[in-house]
C-alpha cells in the first residue's frame, strides 16, 4: 500500500484506507463488495490513501449533484490523475468530453441508440440469445460468463457496428485482454490490434457507407462538418469500452442473484411480465460501475471543501444503495417500484446504451427462465468479484437438471 501524500485542505479525519480500484482496505471487498460498500456511509464524503488520492462521496443526493455539474467537475483527467495512466492515448469520445464539446459528439449516437432503434434490433436480440441458451441447455452445465454473458453483447455489438458475426470471436478476445489482462505490453499490443481493425474498418465505410452504426457516425455532422475518421474512431473505441464489459458483468451479477434465490426465480417463472421490474432491481443492487470526475475550481460538495485538481469518485452502488434514497437498499425485492437509480449514472453523461442494455437483460432472463427454469452455482464454486472501475465476477459455473 502507498499511502500518498494527503493534501493539505484535506482533513486527517476523513482520510480512508479504501480503494475501489484495486481492492484495498478491507480483505472482504472480492467476495462481499456491496456489503462492504455499505459500511463506508459513515463519512458521509472521505479521502482515499490509495494511488495518488482521491475523493469518494457516499451519498446519492451529493452523487447527483456532482453528476449534474460538469462545468466544475470535469470528465477528463480525473482517472489519469489517480491511476497514472489513461486506456486511450486520445479522448474518449463522448465520455471525456465536457459540455459544449460534449453535446455535439453526444448527439450522433442518440438516434442508433433510441428506444425505436433497439426496439428494430429486439428480434435479432431475442435469436442471438436463444442460440446462445440452446448450446449450452442440453449440458446441464456451463461457464456462464464464458458461455453466454460474453458472446451475447459481444455478438450484437459488433452487429451493430456493421462488423461481421464471424469476427465476433476476435472481439471477445480482445476484450478479455484489453479490459482484464495485468500483462501491461499484452494490452498495449491487443489495443493496437483493435485499433487498427477499427482505423481500416472506418476507412472502408467512408468508402462504401452501409446501413451500420459506423457509416451513420461518418455522417452525422459536427459543427457542420462530416464527423472526421479519428473522432469516429474514438468513438467505436468508447463503445467497445462501455458496451461489452458492462453488460457481462451486469447478466453476471443478475444470474447469480437468480442461481442462488429460488424462490425469485420462481416469482419470475411464474410471472414473466415481471422481469423488466426484477432487472431493474437487480441493476439497482448490485451497481458495478464507478466514474471519475477532476475538479475544475473549488467548490464544496458532499460536506467538504474540494480544490481544482482533486479528483472525485462516483460509485454508483453508493448511490443506488443509499438508504436516504431507498427504503431497505440492501434487499433486494424484485418487485420494486418505483425504482429511480443511478446505475446508469445521471445528468448529461447518463448511459447513452441503457436502452439497448435494458434490452439485452430482459432478454436474458425471460429467454433462459423459459428454457432453464431451475439452475445453482455449481457446489464448491468460490465467486469472486475483480475490482475495477467496473466490477465484474469473474468466473460464473452454473448447473442444473436436464430433464
Ligand atoms: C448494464 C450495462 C451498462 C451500464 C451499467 C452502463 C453504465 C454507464 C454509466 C454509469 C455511464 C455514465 C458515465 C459517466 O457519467 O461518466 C455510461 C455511459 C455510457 N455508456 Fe453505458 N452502461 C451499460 C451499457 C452500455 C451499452 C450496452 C452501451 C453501448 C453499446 C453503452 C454506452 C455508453 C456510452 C457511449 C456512454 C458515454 C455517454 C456520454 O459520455 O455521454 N453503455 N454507461
């Protein structure tokens, strides 16, 4: 542990052994994250000692607000300044771009990623997805992650983008690198590999547009000009970042609830119309992502006096689990209503692909209950969950009976 120099405007009381980043502070986070989480509300806002140091606000209302203020809480910077490192050498775009700059990027994906647009997709969706259940229904057995929560988003995603099914495997393998490996040379190597599929990828739809995600980039305008070949490649890179992982990790977190509560899988075998209701809880519950903000001027927020340069960690399971916000945040009632969380963060960087995401969970847990009705983690299986700006498990083995 490196415990950093502590700034000065910092008080020593709200100073915290605690990082989300890598699991640090508690020797419970991998296999009870959530539960720890819980703990960390008695300093309404602290300071971690961990990396270069950092700000993390426990309480969903202070969340809200630093979420909805980008003019003083910046989407660039934040997690290069406390990591050392950034994933991309340019920005991300749209999510490290501030407001104006940001609208303009943002508004190109708003029409593909519209609830019409993933309505178009549902059937497409629904075929993938049971293709997937099909292969493994008949084994009694699977590696979940491996199996299915990968392929699926992974499969539907490179759709998207107007890349061919049959490559989708190289996508999941990339990824699996990119997003997990602790090889920092392999990373690099596979990033440029991805890199350069995207780069000749976007050279031949400038060339020969189709009705795909990124020849719609291509020509969607940016103040008033075609949007140029790098920042569409900035683009794609974003979405490969946002859309795979998330949605793993998510039908992860989601299938071990239902493997280990029978007694909810069996409401939702019952009552199928409850799923969308269920999915939302369970997104709810187990909130995996984290963002990071870089203060712009100083303010104070959450209680404590912040200066420019601090950055400042969201967790969304603070937010989605705060018991100001939610009556019994750490039960989990499949029939929760209403149900206004954070998982897909808030104010004008809020998930562009909650639609399409939505879509996919929902499809998934009425398209495997319907098939495999009964399933438990294997007997013996330890879950662990990986720390990282987006938690994930990292292994799923689940069994049931085939009859
Ligand atoms: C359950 C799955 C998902 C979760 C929990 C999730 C969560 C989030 C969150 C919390 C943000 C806010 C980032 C910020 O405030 O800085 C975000 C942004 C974003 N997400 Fe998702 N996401 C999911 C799936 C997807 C999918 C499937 C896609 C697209 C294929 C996607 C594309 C994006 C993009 C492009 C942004 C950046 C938006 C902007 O900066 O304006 N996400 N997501």
């Amino acid at each position: 542990v490196t415990a950093a120099t502590i700034p000065t405007h910092v008080p020593q009381d709200l100073v915290r052994d605690f990082d989300i980043f890598e699991f640090r502070g508690d020797p419970r986070l991998p296999s009870t994250p959530f539960e720890v989480f819980d703990e960390l509300r008695d300093i309404r806002t602290f300071w971690s000692s961990h990396h270069s140091g950092y700000w993390v606000l426990t309480r969903a209302e202070d969340i809200r607000e630093v979420f909805q203020k980008p003019e003083v809480f910046s989407n660039h910077g934040g997690s290069s300044t406390i990591l050392g490192r950034t994933g991309w050498p340019r920005k991300l775009i749209p999510e490290e771009l501030d407001p104006p700059e940001h609208m303009k990027y943002r508004r190109p994906l708003a029409l593909p990623f519209s609830p019409g647009a993933v309505t178009a997709r549902g059937d497409r969706v629904e075929q993938v997805c049971r293709d997937l259940i099909e292969s493994v229904a008949a084994t009694g057995s699977c590696e979940f992650l491996d199996d299915f929560a990968r392929p699926f988003p992974t499969t539907i995603f490179t759709e998207i983008l107007g890349i061919p099914t049959d490559e989708s495997p190289k996508f999941l393998r990339w990824n699996g690198i990119i997003q997990h490996s602790h090889d920092p040379e392999l990373r690099a190597r596979t990033g440029a590999e991805l890199t350069q599929y995207l780069i000749d990828h976007i050279e031949d739809r400038s060339r020969n547009p189709k009705d795909d995600l990124t020849s719609h980039l291509l020509q969607s305008e940016v103040d008033g000009k075609p949007m140029s070949k790098e920042d569409a490649l900035d683009t794609c890179f974003l979405m490969f970042m946002a859309g795979l992982d998330t949605v793993t990790a998510a039908l992860g977190f989601i299938f071990r609830h239902l493997a280990e509560h029978p007694e909810d899988r069996r409401r939702l075998v019952a009552d199928p119309e409850l799923v969308p209701l269920a999915v939302e809880e369970l997104l709810r519950a187990y909130a995996f992502i984290t963002l990071t903000r870089l203060v712009k001027e100083d303010v104070e927020v959450g209680g404590v006096q912040m200066k420019a340069g601090d950055p400042v960690v969201l967790m969304t399971a603070l937010a989605t689990r705060d018991p100001l916000e939610f009556p019994d945040p750490a039960t989990v009632d499949i029939g929760r209503a209403p149900n206004h969380h954070m998982a897909f963060g808030a104010g004008p960087h809020r998930c562009v692909g909650s639609h399409l995401a939505r879509r996919e969970l929902n499809v998934a847990v009425r398209e495997w209950l319907r098939r495999i009705p009964d399933f438990e983690v294997a007997p013996g299986a330890s879950l662990e969950v990986h720390a990282s700006a987006s938690m994930g498990l990292e292994s799923l083995p689940l069994v049931w009976e085939v009859r």
